[in-house]
C-alpha cells in the first residue's frame, strides 16, 4: 500500500442523514469491529439535511394503497420506534396540519379529500437537524473532509480518489452522497429539485410545536419548532432548480403566511436566513437502499426526495446487517 492511501473496511461516502443513521446503527445497535471512514464534500456543499424542513408525519399515507405508501408507513413506525429507543437530542413531538388554499382547484379538493378525509391534524416529529445529526456521530468512525472525485474498482478493493489526488481503498464502500449528480454505474437515477425557505431564530411561539401545510396554489408550509424557538417559512414541493434562495419566491410565500397568520407580530420577528436544499427524486419517487447491482462490495443509499428522515432509520436497519456479515 502507497504512503499516500488510507485503508477502511468500509468507506461511506457521504455525510447526510442517510450516512448517520447507517452508522449510528453499526456503531449503537451492534459491537461492530468494523474500521470505518466516513468522506463527505460538506466543506464545498452543505449537506441537503442541514438545509431540511425535516418533519416526520404520516401526512394523510395509510398501508394498502401502493408499494411505496406501505413503506412510507413502515418507515414512519420505524422512526417512532427509534424515538423511543433512543430519546436522541434533537427530535421533540408536536402536530401537522393540512389545509386547503382558498384558490385551490377542483382537482386539489379531490386529491386533499381523498388523502386526508376529515383526518386533518396528526402527531408529527420535529426534527432539528445540526442537533440530531450531531447526535448520532460515532466517535469510532474516522470522518474526513474529501470529495470524491473518482471510484474504480482494483482486484476485490475499491479505490476511490478524491480532488487533491488522494487515495482511499477499501473492500465495501456505501455511497450516502443525496442529489450529487456523478453517481457510479448501477445506481437507480434522480432529478434534483430545490426546497426554499426562511429560517427565523428567537421566536416565541410557544410551547408546543406545530406545522401548517396548504396544499393548492402553489403551496406553503409554515413550520414552528418550540424548542429552539425557529419560525420556518416555505415551499412545500419547488419544481425551481435555482440553488441560489429565488428572494421573488420567498417573499409571495412570506406575505401568503402573514395572511395566514395575522396574529404573528411578523415585524418584530428579527433577522432571518435563507435556505436551499437540493433533494434526490428518484423515478416515481422510489428510494434506493441495497447492493448495487453487478458491483460487488457497493451499497447506495439514495434517492430519499422528501423523507430522508424516516428513509434514513428503515434503510439503516435493513443494510446494517449486510455491511457486517
Ligand atoms: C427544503 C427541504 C425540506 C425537506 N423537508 C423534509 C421533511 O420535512 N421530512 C423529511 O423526511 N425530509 C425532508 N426533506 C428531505 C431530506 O432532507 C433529504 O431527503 C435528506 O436530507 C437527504 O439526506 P442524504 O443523506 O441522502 O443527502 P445529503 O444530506 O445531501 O448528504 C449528502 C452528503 O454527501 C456528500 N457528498 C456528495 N457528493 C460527494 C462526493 N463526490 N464526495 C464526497 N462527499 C460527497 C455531501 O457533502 C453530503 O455530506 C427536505 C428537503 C429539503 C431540501
């Protein structure tokens, strides 16, 4: 082995929340010997899950619909399991919220009735995601700063390179790497598709966190975190592939939720943050988890769209096992 390349039994690349749930899994669940590298490009690009609304609800999903309906539910199950097992720093409990807009369509009414019915209120999971993904970081995982640049595979070892031209070999590698568009062959493909929305911080609400989602005209999601007292103004599904905050788009939203919520004192409110996450759609919105097919010693993790945050824990526990036998 060359004095410039670093040896792992696994490399994940990648440092979202698909990567920290996967290894907070190997690390906590299981006494695993394994020698793990973690390579993420966060210090080029922040990660989609620290730019992410991040609630987990059920939003209107019942079993018995379609595939990909049953896993939503499943995924959410295993989330509350989690929660309960876990009581990580981060997460705190409140209610979601749908409404209809007052200019919403026919076909808007239709789909609202016939997803949620008169099941307008749920419990939700509220997710501060700085706090929850540092929670879940295992100190025996050796996390480096490092965007991978090129991926092939020598003998039963993957060699990856990264853009300063160093090497990191390993015989099993996961690539966790969301809506980064240079995906190895055998990967299931995604489109990325832009989240905005303005973060307020020091805002007194209350106690209780809640969120508001109106579904129609567009859309808008207004979300309160109690505990860490942040105000969350946005989309709820952009189709804009503007990664810069589109200010024009923000600013209908902001004056829709002032509407909305009167008794807000908006005004007195402070400064407040843009932000922009880039989300991995997957075709008909089906994530990823596995062995990449005809790659032997690759696993992907990918194509979470709009709930990583469930997907996360599902796809954890079903390849954890797989990474360690
Ligand atoms: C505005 C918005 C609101 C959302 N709301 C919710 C919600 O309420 N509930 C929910 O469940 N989900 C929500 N989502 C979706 C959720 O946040 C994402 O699905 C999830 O964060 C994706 O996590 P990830 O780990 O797959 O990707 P990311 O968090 O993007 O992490 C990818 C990692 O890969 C690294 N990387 C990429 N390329 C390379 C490379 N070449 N070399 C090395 N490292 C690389 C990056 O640096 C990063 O560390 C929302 C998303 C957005 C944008």
């Amino acid at each position: 082995m060359g004095p410039g390349k670093k040896f792992a039994d696994l490399i994940v690349v990648g440092d979202g929340i698909a990567s920290r749930a996967l290894l907070y899994e190997l690390f906590k669940e299981r006494t695993t010997p394994l020698d793990v590298l973690c390579l993420s490009a966060s210090e080029f690009s922040s990660p989609c899950s620290l730019s992410s609304t991040a609630t987990v609800c059920l939003d209107g999903i019942t079993k018995g619909h379609s595939a990909l309906g049953d896993m939503l539910v499943q995924a959410y199950q295993n989330f509350e399991i989690f929660h309960e097992q876990n009581r990580l720093p981060g997460v705190s409990k409140g209610t979601h919220r749908v409404e209809l807009a007052s200019g919403a369509t026919p076909n808007d009414r239709e789909q609202f009735l016939r997803r949620y019915g008169n099941n307008i209120e749920m419990p939700c999971y509220f997710i501060h995601p700085h706090q929850f993904l540092k929670a879940l970081e295992q100190t025996r995982v050796r996390y480096e700063n490092a965007l991978v640049t090129s991926f092939q595979k020598s003998g039963h070892l993957w060699e990856l390179k990264d853009r300063e031209g160093r090497l990191y070999v390993a015989p099993k590698v996961v690539w966790a790497v969301g809506s980064w568009p240079k995906a190895p062959q055998g990967i299931p493909p995604h489109q990325s598709v832009m989240g905005h929305y303005l973060e307020y911080s020091s805002v007194q609400l209350g106690d209780e966190s809640w969120s508001l989602d109106i579904k129609g005209e567009g859309g808008l999601k207004v979300i309160y975190r109690a505990r860490e007292h942040e105000l969350l103004v946005g989309t709820v599904s952009e189709k804009s592939r503007v990664e810069t905050p589109d200010w024009a788009l923000l600013t209908r939203k902001l004056n829709w939720a002032k509407r909305r919520f009167p008794e807000i004192p908006w005004d007195t409110l402070g400064p407040h943050k843009a932000r922009v996450g880039s989300r991995a759609r997957g075709k008909g919105m089906q994530p990823f988890w596995g062995p990449v097919e005809g790659q032997e010693g690759l696993w992907a993790v990918a194509n979470f769209y709009k709930n990583g945050w469930s997907y996360a824990f599902l796809a954890a526990r079903q390849l954890a096992s797989a990474l360690t036998s």
